[in-house]
C-alpha cells in the first residue's frame, strides 16, 4: 500500500512547523519524526490559516 500524497506544500509545512517550533526536529529526522501531536496541531493550523484566508477573500 502506497503512501498519501501530501494536500499542503512543503513550504507551508515548513512555515507551519517554524510557527508551531518544532521545525528543528523536521530537520533533523524528517516529517516522520514529528509526534501525532505535533502533525495534528501543523493540520489544524493550516484550516485556520485557509480559513482566515476566506474570510479576507469575502471582504
């Protein structure tokens, strides 16, 4: 079974790993290093962030 591709580009990803802090360990042992935690914190960032993105495309 093959893996997902990805919905966010790495850069978003890396930006998003800076914000949250923890870039460092991405760095060092790659996306498959981050804890469960952390990935879900980077997604709920990223709705967040498309979601302010709305709200400023509809003003």
């Amino acid at each position: 079974m093959g893996r997902k591709r990805s919905m966010m580009s790495n850069s978003l990803k890396e930006e998003i790993a800076k914000e949250l802090g923890f870039y460092d360990k991405v760095e060092k042992d790659g996306w498959g290093g981050i804890s469960g935690r952390d990935a879900g914190n980077m997604v709920k960032r990223a709705i967040q962030m498309a979601e302010e993105q709305m709200v400023k495309n509809q003003q």
